[in-house]
C-alpha cells in the first residue's frame, strides 16, 4: 500500500484504531505512521486477505466441474459423512451447492433437519429487531436508507425508544437486535450507549427486554470495548458481499465502501472482547456459491484467530426498498436455492445459530425452520418508531429500511410453530451465564448444552403463555410444554424444570438455568 492511498484509506484518531469522522481530519504524522505500519506488516485487524478469491473461485470452478461428470453417489457419500456433525470442508461445501439432483437434495434437506434437532432441539428462538435511526452517510444501492433517498429521516428520542420497548415488551419480546444507519452526527456511540441504557432499565408488567444484540457499522477495537461494557450480547454485522467488485459497485461512497475495513470488523470486536459475533450475506449481490464459501471462509478465519468462529450466521435475500430496482441484479436467488443454501450451511457448521427474518414469506419460512434455521424474528418492524405507532392513526416517522414478507405476529407465529412440532424460546441464559464464545462451543459440541437450553426454553415459553398468549395459543402451548417437558432425559433436571413451571404460574419471573 502505498502512502498516497494510505492517506486516502486511513485517516485515524491519535491511537491509529478509529477512523475520523467524516469533516474530521486526521494529522498528517498519524498518516504517515500508520501507512508506514501496513506497510511493515498485514495487520489482521484491517487486512481482510483471509476471503481468498482466487483460493474459491478454483474450488467453485473444480465442484461445478464435478457436477456434471459425477454420479449422485459421490454427493450422497458427502452427506453422509456430514451426518456426523464435524462439519464440511470448502471442497465438500462447494460440491453440495452445485447439487441439482432432486432426490439428493431431499436427502440433503433430511440431513440438514436431522442434524439441527440433534443439536438445537425442535427449540425455535425468538427476537425483535428495533430501528433507531434511518440517517445514513453511505449510498449502498440495495438500502432504502441510502444517502441519495430524500424521505423524512427520524432518529428516536429516549422518550421514544422507551415507548418503542413499552411495545415490544407487550409482544412478548426479550431479546432486541439495535439497527441504525451510519451517522456519527447523528446516531454515535454516546446515542447507542444511552439508548442500551434505556432499553434496560424499561419494565412493562412483567416485561423485561434481557439481552440486547447489536448491529452497527464496523468502529474501532476502543468503541467495541464500550459496546461490551454497555452489555450487549452478539455483534452483528453483515458483508453483504464478499465479492470486492461487487462490494465496490454497490457501495459507491460512504465510510462502508472500505472494504477491509468492514470485513475486519468482527476481528477487532473479538480482540475487545466481545466473544459472541453474527456474520451474514445479503443473497443477490452476487453468486451465492461463492457468498457461501467466502462466509464460511471468514468464520474459519476468526476461528483461527480466536479459537472460535461466529455465533450465528444470517441470510437475508435482497428485498425491495425505496430507490431499489431488483431487476438491476443479475444474481438473485430462488427460494429453491435459499433452502440449499439453509441446509448446506447446517451441514458445513452444525454448531452455529442460523438466523432467518421476516424478510420472506410465512410459508417458505415454515419449510427453512425444518432445515437449520434455529433463530427468527416475528412481528418485525423496519420502520424507525414503527412498533409504537403500530395500529393508531399516528403514521411511522420513517421509511421502512426494506419490505417484509411475513407481518405475523409473535403469537400467530408461535401458533404455527407449536402445531409443526417445534418448541418457541425467549430465553437469553447463555449470555448472562457467560456461555458464549470458547465457553459454549465444547457444551454444544458435548451435548450437554441440551440438558440447559431445553429446560430454559420450556419456562421462557411458560412465561409467554401466562403473560402474552390468546387464550387459543396458550392452550396449544400447554399442550406443546407438556410433550417437550417429557422429552429432558435428565429425570432430576425434569423434575426441577415442573418446580420452577409451577412457581412462574405463582408469579416469579426470570428463572433459568
């Protein structure tokens, strides 16, 4: 890197860690220092040479070559050797995204299912994502938020994201996942502290928001350190492509067009301590083929860093929004492909969460939770006040950051996960037990993870029944208790979980183990 591109690149604060904010200016010694410090070294906090194009771009070429010379056979012996939940290699991986065969698809959706109860359960758990501001400096060309779009731009007061909590609370909700658009006038990290703050301390009847994900834009090892401090749970952010032409098309200006710097982001979160992170695609940018490969390129990347690799992964599909022409994008995906894409995830690293929004549709969604998907939203809002205004007169503030598919709510939701077999969850232990990170990865790995995660997820649903359920669903929810509660093997531990059933019903909250 030369120092001319340097400056361009990497206008810094005095502790070379943050970049200035826009109409900030850097000096010209911290320049010089940190150019001649990349230059001196590849610092794994910015370099984000771990996304190997060539490396995946020969795999991809070699599994579409096999593709159309091998027998089914081949693909059926690679699921089942997945079968055993050590993972895949990018070789296996990209071989079962070339897979057209229907009959090895279905075996592989049956595999990808089988290894998700194996693991998870039938436990499907539920979150919220809460818009707090739609300001944003950038321009990405999928984002109703985008600079160019003129719309009225709203950022929530704390009397407002009390209200909004207020709101959410009533649903039932426990854990939030923040969402803003990047504005260091607007939405810093003093506002995010604060709004952190906030959503705490907000108590509804018996509501209480327990865990608080975040998802904001690559910052400096120095602000993650603050966001650890202020108590969030996972990090998130989403690449939406790993692909840098492309990452470079449709992110044509803004601080987010930096590409190492966004994708390293999650290495810099990790060495502040922040040990429980979410990596994502935005499918159709580009070839999802190489989207999977270069994600789970970069979960082995962070694995080998830190010893583990992400918490969960998302898959969002790009969706319609304001100034946003899907058809000016030649890779969307078909849901048929998004349920490979599912179930070959599942099957390439079994231990971590997969994550689907209210982004698609109820019925596709119903066929990706049989899949791996072992996290949801419901009853979504992409609105910024858009919980609080929800059913009144009074209009959202904002535009929507994109459209969404499935407006059901949180209870017609658990209606329709309780009837298919599966077990809804609120529950939040494992961040607030420190089961995250290295410490939760051999729990999960030896199963008995399972002998706390299905007990807790039994009495957080207990919890929504008695709090928020219609009277319909509160008595299919029994009923669905009832058949999960005999399924602990742990005679003692069952019998613990019906003690702690019987005093939620006598008014206590908040037990877990």
């Amino acid at each position: 890197m030369s120092l001319l591109k340097c400056f361009v690149q990497w206008p810094c604060d005095s502790n070379f860690q943050r970049p200035a904010e826009p109409g900030r200016q850097g000096s010209l010694a911290c320049y010089l220092a940190t150019g001649k410090k990349l230059m001196e070294q590849k610092n794994p906090l910015f370099d984000a040479s771990f996304i190997d194009e060539d490396r995946i771009n020969r795999l991809l070429a070699e599994a579409r070559r096999q593709s159309a010379s091998s027998a089914p056979a081949h693909l059926l012996a690679v699921i089942d050797r997945a079968r055993e939940a050590e993972g895949l290699s990018l070789e296996e991986t990209a071989q079962l995204l070339f897979c057209e065969d229907d009959a090895v698809l279905g075996e592989l959706f049956r595999t990808a299912g089988a290894i998700k109860q194996k693991i998870y359960g039938r436990r499907m758990v539920f979150f919220a994502p809460l818009y707090l501001s739609s300001f944003c400096i950038n321009n990405c060309l999928y984002c109703g938020y985008r600079r160019d779009n003129k719309f009225e731009r709203h950022r929530l007061t704390l009397d407002e994201i009390e209200a909004e909590i207020r709101a959410l609370e009533r649903m039932g909700h426990k854990r939030l996942a923040l969402e803003c658009g990047e504005d260091p006038g607007e939405c810093d990290l003093d506002y995010l502290e604060k709004a952190i703050s906030a959503i705490y301390r907000v108590r509804e009847g018996n509501g209480r928001i327990r865990r608080v994900n975040v998802n904001i834009a690559a910052t400096s090892v120095e602000n993650y350190r603050r966001l650890k401090k202020a108590q969030i749970g996972t990090y998130i952010l989403f690449q939406e492509t790993y692909h840098r032409e492309t990452y470079s098309q449709v992110h044509p200006s803004g601080p987010k067009r930096d590409y190492d710097y966004h994708t390293t982001a999650h290495h810099r979160a990790m060495s502040a301590g922040i040990d429980d992170v979410g990596l994502g695609v935005l499918f159709g940018l580009y070839d999802y083929h190489f989207e999977v490969l270069a994600l789970l390129s970069h979960a082995q990347a962070l694995e080998k860093s830190f010893g583990v690799g992400p918490h969960t992964l998302s898959v969002p599909r790009l969706r319609p929004a304001a100034g946003v022409d899907l058809r000016t994008f030649p890779h969307l995906v078909t849901d048929r492909d998004l349920k490979k894409i599912v179930a070959v995830l599942r099957l390439a690293v079994p231990y971590t969460g997969l994550i689907i929004s209210t982004r698609e549709e109820p019925a596709l969604r119903d066929e990706l939770f049989a899949l791996g998907i072992s996290q949801l939203s419901a009853g979504s809002s992409t609105d910024v006040g858009g919980y609080a205004s929800a059913g009144s007169a009074q209009s959202s503030p904002a535009a929507p950051q994109f459209q969404l598919s499935d407006r059901r709510s949180p209870d017609e939701v658990i209606a329709d996960l309780c009837q298919k077999g599966f077990l809804p969850s609120f529950c939040t232990a494992c961040y607030r037990q420190g089961r995250t990170g290295d410490h939760f990865m051999p729990l999960a790995k030896s199963g008995s993870i399972q002998n706390m995660c299905q007990p807790n997820a039994i009495l957080t649903f207990k919890e929504y029944l008695l709090d928020y359920a219609s009277p319909a669903v509160r008595s299919l929810g029994e009923e669905t208790i009832a058949q999960h509660l005999a399924r602990i093997p742990l005679a003692k531990t069952r019998a613990e979980t019906e003690a702690r059933l019987e005093r939620l019903v006598q008014g206590e909250r908040d037990l877990y183990f």
